[in-house]
C-alpha cells in the first residue's frame, strides 16, 4: 500500500467522492445489485441507511452519500466467512489480523461455537445455540449476573423484543454503544429541558438565520448534513464552526449529487466562521459567548433600546437564571481565553452572530460528548440557547446530531439501563408480569462487572465491544472472563476472537436484505435525530439461507429459555406487526403504530421542549449554574510535556469497521497508524514529520498504557493537542476515565506523553 501525506485541495463531497463512491460500488463483487440498493436507500418504500442517523429529504433523487454507499456496499457483499474459513484459521492465529482483515472477510454464514480445546470456532446449529444460551441462562445465581449490550443499528421491533427478553429474565442490565457515545446528550438535555433528544426537525435548518456546529465531522460522519449547511449558508445563514481541526467538510463542500456543482468550479463554502478550540475548551467559549450577550444586554437597556434578552420566555418557561447569570460573572476572561484557547475577539465574532440571529440553532457530536465535563458544556450550550429563547421556535433550537443510524430508536423503546417507571408499569401492565427495579450496568460499569466476574454472560446485538470499548486489555480480560458470550453479527469482528470460556457467533440478516418470515415480507422501523419514526425494508437477497433476522434470532433466544412467558415469541417474529401492537400498548407516542406508517416518510414522534412542555422535575427549562472546570488535562509531569489527545474516525472507517486505510480531506493515504500535531509542537519536541513515536496515557494507577508506531504528522490543530485514530488509540484511554454523570469515556481527551519510537535491536 503506498503511504503519502498529501494535501486535499478540493471541496468536501464532488468529483472526490463520486469517484470513491463508484470504487467502492464496484469492488463489492455485487456491483448490479448494490447499484439498485443505492437506489432503495433513504426512500419511502426503500431501507434506511445504516450509515447515520440524520433525517431524510422527502422527494430527494438519491438519498445516499459516499459514506452511505460504503457501509451499504460493505454490507451486501457477497463474500462469506464459512466453517471452512474457521477450520483453516485457529482463533489464535486470527486474533494477530488487522480488524480490516477480519471484516473483509465477508458475512458470517452460519453459527458457529467456539472449541476452546481445538481454538477452532465449529458450527452449530440454531437450536443447539438456543439451548446452550438457555442453559446457561437458567443456571445464574442471579439475573443481574446477565449483560445484554446492544449496537444502535438495531431495529426498534428488534431491540423492543431484546429489552423485553432481559427484563423478563430479570434483568435492566442494558449497556450500549450510546454509553460510549451521545449518553452526555441525554443526561443533560433531560436535566435542562425534560427530554433526552433533540428538539429540531430537519425542516428546522431550512429557516434557521444561524447554525452553530461544535465538534462534529460531517463531511466524513454525516454528509447528508452538508446538504442542509450549504443550503443554509446559500440561503444567507451564517454557520459558526467550533471545532479543534481544520475538517474540509465545514470548509467547502460541492454536492456530487448536483450537476452544476460538479461542472463549474463553484463550490460553497460552509462555515462563515471558524474557530479552533481546545479540546475540552467549549464550555469556557460558550460560556464567553454568553458574558458577552449579558454585557450588551446590559448596555441595551441602559441606553434605553430593547435588551437582548428574551424576557418573556425566560419569565415563563425558566428558572435559574440569577444563579447563571452569577456563575458567568464569576468566570474570568483570563480563565475563558487560557481554558478555550480562543481569544476574546474570536469569542466576540461568534457572538455577535448569537446576537444578531432571530432564529439559531446549535448541533454537537462526539468532540461534546466525550469529555470528563460534556454534560456540564452541553448545559451551557442550552444556557446560551435559553438567553435568547431559541427552543420551540421554527428554526431554532437543540440538535445532537446521532451517531447510529438507530440508537435513538432504541432508547426510545426501551434499551435503557435506568429505565423509568412509568415505563416499567406499563410493561407490567400490559404483560402481566413484575419487571426489575434495580438499575442495570452500562458499558463502563458491564465491563468491570464482568472483570470482577460478577457478571457471566455476556449478549451482544451486533457491535464490536471489544474494539469500541476502552482500555483495550482489561475489556478483552473482562470478556474472557465470562462463562458464555455471544455475538450477533454480520461480520466476523475482533470481539469474537476476545470470547468468554464457551461463546457463539450467531449471523444475522443486514438493513438493506429481504427478510421474509412466516406471514410473507417483513419490514422494521427506525427514528432518526428528528425523531421522525419510519419504516425500512430491505430487498436484497441474503448473503446466505442460514442467517436470520436479528428478530428472530432474539425470539429463538427468548423462548429457548422463557417458553412462552409472557408471549409466544416465535409467533411474534413470525409477523412483526404484531410486535408493533405491543409496541403500540407500552410505548407513549407509538399509538396506532401500524396504522401511522402507512404514512409516506413515517411520523413525527414529538418533542415536549419543543412544545414548551417541560417536563423537568421543576416544571421549567433550567439553567444550570456550574463553574468552569477548574483545570483542563495538566501541562507537564515531571517535567516531560503532556498533550491532550483526541481520538476520532477517519473517512474510511465505520466504527471499528475499517473500508480502507486513506483519509482523503485530511491528506493522509495508505496508512491510520498517524499523530496530527502541531509544527510548532513537532520542532519543540525535536521531532520530524514522518517520525515513529510512541504514546503513553496517563492515568491515576500504576498500569501502563502504551501505543506504538504512529508517524508524525503536522497539522492544522492547537499546540498541545494532538489527535489520532479510533480504535488503534483504545488501549490508552483509561477504563475509570469517564464523564461525570455520564459515565461516557473521555475519548476525547486523553493525557499523552509522546516519545521518539525506542527501536528495539535484534542482533
Ligand atoms: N462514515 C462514518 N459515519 C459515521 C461514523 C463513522 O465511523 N463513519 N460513526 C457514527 C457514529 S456512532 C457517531 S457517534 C458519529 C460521530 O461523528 P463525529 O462526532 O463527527 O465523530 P469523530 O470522528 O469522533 O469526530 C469528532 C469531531 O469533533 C472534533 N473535536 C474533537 N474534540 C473536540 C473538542 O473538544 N471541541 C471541539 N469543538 N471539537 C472537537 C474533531 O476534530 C472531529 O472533527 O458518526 C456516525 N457516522
Ligand atoms: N477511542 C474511541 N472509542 C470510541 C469512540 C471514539 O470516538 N473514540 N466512539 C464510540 C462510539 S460514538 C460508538 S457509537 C461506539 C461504537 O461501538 P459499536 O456499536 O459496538 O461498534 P461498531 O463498530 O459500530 O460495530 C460494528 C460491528 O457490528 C456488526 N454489525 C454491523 N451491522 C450489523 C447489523 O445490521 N446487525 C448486527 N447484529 N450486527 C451488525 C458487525 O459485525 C460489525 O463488526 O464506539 C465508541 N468507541
Ligand atoms: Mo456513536
């Protein structure tokens, strides 16, 4: 593979990602059929795509992106990994492959049981599997002793089916891949406005009069959102980007998907600001913003004009603004500008933007979300957004923008390990059966249940838990750990080489695949970052005749080792409508289910803080009153300077899904094992671009956690910051190093010292 750094002169989108999209359509060996899926994908009678969770344009031509067609591509191949495969490869001999390796390697065909005495995964049959699952299910000492993880591409009757499963089990031991993820988002937001979502639609970007977007990387992680931001930014909208890089997608964009765009050399141009924060510094900037819109404000009313703020909202729909508007006094700018790393004119331009618009609206991902203090940056955003009443207005309001295509869906049907009781009284009532009342794990807290051996069986629907979580050799010790783990997948993954004493590979059926049961064709349902909840169906056939739905495979699960109590699960995934009555019965907002999507483009579920209802424990939408962290990551140890890493996701990977080894608007070509860093940084450190160093994580104990072979790279990011690729970086991220109240780990910011590579000799 040849390695270069080279920089990318064009826009984001265009003939770049034309040309990509076509390479990857091409080399899936199903070119004709992954062509029509492309067609089937985002419409109304086709599938959702599986790349992201933004909402859909109604009426569009195609609905797909670059990065859509990849993971659409990467899903219907028709490559497979067969008993075969397994019977040449001893799992100990694959565990030394790249996870690029493992993926390519095509859909798994069959379950498959792992023989610890010949390290060969062997098949199995379906009810051979279910019996082993129930056996061992049956046989805990205690429910809790159970962890149902689940990945967000699940489907709502899927995942529905799944929490049912667990909670009849007896369990709320739920942990998921949003606990790794957007978990800040929710906390916060239901603390501040009484929901856990956002409150924007997708027509909500067409009137906003300003957007401002804070650590997210849509030209990689949802194009579909460039259409939205150039339309806005054509409109006349101005776009305010916070983020620690210089991405191209919030630079320039051209939309390969429009003919003038591609054949004149106009593209636009995105953000009308830019500005490069700390990692971690957001709160401090917002918190600037809003000093700033209190001062004029002040000034307003001194000399008579109308203030700043909108008192009538903030009379009637708030409470705690004095103690705010105290916190933001107490901040110094000295402390804003050295936490930010943003000047206090940087600051200014960006809130004379807040200011001046009517109507703004401010989405965030993961550089928000995966910091020790999101939750409190995430309040400050919904301060700033409460000074002037921007939430419940047409083109305005809160937006995180999800990660999986499905994760919001299954929250909102129950994957949740606090769940509230209103919802377990439903399921009590409807099923006739007592749920548990405990709270359950979530991610972080699965793992080391599992670590200390509390917990001994380990399910995952889809996912990859043992590359997405942190601390690489304590999740992969935590899994092994277990008496039994199984994985529901397509794809052989790193988790089912980092299995528990017996384990299972069960294959699973992809969005974009026919999925025909007893009572004829089934679709599903998923929801989007706007809570719009539509049906998906996918067409394609079936890699192979012995995977099965995720549906299914839940249900054979289910009644395996339940029987029939509280329903006849195999009836239930036999005809999926049915799974929808008792979605219908237990789920607010899911009434006449069925019926609703019928509806072109599914339906809305609603937002309360959109309609102003605010369902908080106050009544009201709160201000949160917090002050800055008092410091960031440290500077130095012992005199060794210390970075703050971020790590993030290249353009060619999903996740742990790895499609290629370039990452085009960045400039990088032919390898991932790199570290951006700042010139200057580079010189201080009397290192050279192309350099190998390793990376050692700092943390509270005396465990190291090292990485190594990572290139130099120099790059458009703020000195003492430095940023490198998800999953190779998971081994330094402290499992214990979480969000506070989140409990999400600091992914985001990880203290690193950075050293020249030691070579090590052999003579
Ligand atoms: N093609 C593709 N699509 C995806 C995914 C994928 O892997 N590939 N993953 C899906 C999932 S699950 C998710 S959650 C989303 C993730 O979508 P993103 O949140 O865009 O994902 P990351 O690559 O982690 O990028 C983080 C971005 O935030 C910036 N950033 C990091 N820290 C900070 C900070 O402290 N402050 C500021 N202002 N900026 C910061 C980084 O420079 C980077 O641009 O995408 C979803 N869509
Ligand atoms: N250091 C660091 N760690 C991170 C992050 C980060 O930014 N930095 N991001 C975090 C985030 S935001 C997330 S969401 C998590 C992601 O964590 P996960 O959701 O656990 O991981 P994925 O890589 O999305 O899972 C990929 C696997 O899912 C399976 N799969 C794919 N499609 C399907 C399907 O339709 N059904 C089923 N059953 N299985 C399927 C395939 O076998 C594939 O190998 O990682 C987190 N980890
Ligand atoms: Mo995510």
């Amino acid at each position: 593979m040849n390695k270069k750094i080279k920089n990318y002169k064009a826009a984001a989108g265009g003939w770049g990602a034309l040309a990509s999209t076509t390479r990857f359509v091409l080399g899936s060996k199903k070119p004709a059929a992954n062509l029509r899926n492309l067609l089937r994908a985002n419409k109304v009678k086709g599938f959702d795509c599986p790349g992201c969770a933004w909402g859909d344009e109604q009426g569009k031509h195609f609905s797909f992106c670059e990065n859509g067609a990849k993971a659409i591509s990467w899903e219907a191949t028709a490559k497979r990994v067969t008993p075969d495969f397994f019977r040449q490869h001893p799992v100990s001999r694959l565990r030394q492959q790249s996870d690029y390796f493992l993926e390519y390697q095509g859909r798994i065909e069959q379950p498959m049981y792992l023989n610890r005495e010949t390290d060969h995964y062997e098949p199995i049959s379906w009810d051979d599997a279910f019996a082993l699952i129930a056996r061992h299910l049956n046989g805990l000492e205690h429910p809790d002793q159970l962890e149902l993880y689940t990945s967000g591409r699940a489907s709502n009757e899927a995942t529905y089916l799944y929490q049912l499963f667990g909670r009849t089990v007896g369990t709320n031991n739920f942990p998921d891949c949003s606990n790794l993820c957007h978990e800040a988002s929710g906390v916060a937001l239901n603390r501040a406005i009484g929901v856990g979502k956002g409150t924007v639609t997708l027509q909500d970007f067409d009137r906003a009069d300003a957007i401002f977007a804070f650590g997210q990387n849509p030209g990689t992680n949802h194009p579909r959102m460039l259409h939205s931001l150039r339309n806005a930014s054509r409109r006349g909208a101005a776009i305010v980007t916070f983020n620690n890089l210089k991405e191209r997608g919030l630079e320039r964009f051209a939309d390969p998907q429009s003919p003038v765009e591609m054949l004149t050399p106009k593209d636009s141009s995105i953000s009308s600001l830019y500005l490069c924060p700390r990692l971690g510094g957001d709160m401090a900037a917002v918190r600037g913003m809003a000093k700033l819109v209190l001062e004029w404000d002040t000034e307003a009313l001194k000399r008579g004009e109308p203030g700043l703020l909108d008192r009538d909202f903030i009379a009637e729909h708030t409470q705690g603004l004095d103690g705010y508007m105290a916190a933001v006094a107490a901040t110094s700018w000295q402390q804003i500008e050295k936490q930010s790393g943003l000047s206090r004119e940087q600051i200014r331009q960006a809130a004379e933007v807040y200011a001046s618009a009517e109507r703004v609206i401010c989405t965030w991902a993961m550089g928000i979300t995966q910091h020790k203090h999101s939750v409190a940056t995430i309040r400050e955003i919904v301060n700033l957004q409460l000074l002037r009443g921007q939430i419940g207005k047409p083109g305005a309001g809160l937006c995180p923008v999800r990660g999986h295509s499905n994760v919001q869906g299954n929250r909102t049907v129950g994957i949740n390990e606090k769940p509230d009781e209103a919802f377990l009284n439903r399921l009590e009532t409807h099923f006739g059966l007592p749920m548990p009342r405990r709270s359950g794990h979530n991610a972080v807290a699965a793992i080391q249940a599992m670590l200390e051996g509390r917990s001994k069986v380990f399910i995952a629907l889809g996912g990859n838990i043992a590359a997405a979580a942190p601390d690489t050799p304590v999740t992969a010790e935590a899994l092994a750990r277990c008496e039994l783990t199984v994985q529901i997948s397509t794809k052989l993954n790193r988790s089912h080489l980092m299995a528990g004493r017996e384990a299972l590979i069960l294959p699973c059926l992809g969005r974009t695949e026919a999925d025909v049961r007893a009572s004829g064709p089934q679709f599903i349902t998923v929801e989007d970052s706007f809570s719009m909840v539509h049906a998906s169906q996918g067409a394609g056939k079936p890699n192979s005749p012995h995977q099965r739905s995720e549906t299914a495979i839940i249900a054979g699960m289910a009644q395996a080792t339940l029987g029939s109590k509280p329903v006849d699960w195999l009836a239930l995934a036999d005809n999926y409508d049915a799974i929808r009555d008792h979605m219908a019965a237990t789920l607010p907002g899911f009434e006449r289910f069925n019926e609703r999507l019928q509806q072109p483009g599914g339906f809305y579920l609603g937002n309360t803080a959109a309609d102003h209802d605010w369902q908080t424990t106050t009544g009201k939408a709160n201000f949160a009153a917090e002050p800055l962290p008092a410091q960031l990551l440290p500077a130095e140890q012992n005199g060794e300077p210390v970075s703050t890493l971020q790590t993030l996701r290249s353009h060619d990977q999903y996740n742990t899904t790895i499609y290629g080894m370039d990452d085009r608007y960045r400039g990088v070509y032919g390898q991932r094992m790199v570290l951006f860093m700042h010139p200057d940084e580079i010189d201080r450190r009397g290192l050279n671009e192309g350099d190998e160093v390793e990376l050692i994580s700092i943390w509270q104990d005396d465990v190291e956690r090292k990485v190594s072979g990572f290139r130099v790279v120099a790059y458009d990011i703020p000195a003492g910051n430095v940023a490198a690729y998800y999953p190779e970086t998971n081994p330094l991220v402290p499992l214990h190093s979480t969000g506070d109240d989140s409990h999400t780990p600091t992914s985001k910011s990880v203290a690193v010292l950075i050293r020249r590579q030691q070579t090590s000799r052999i003579l």
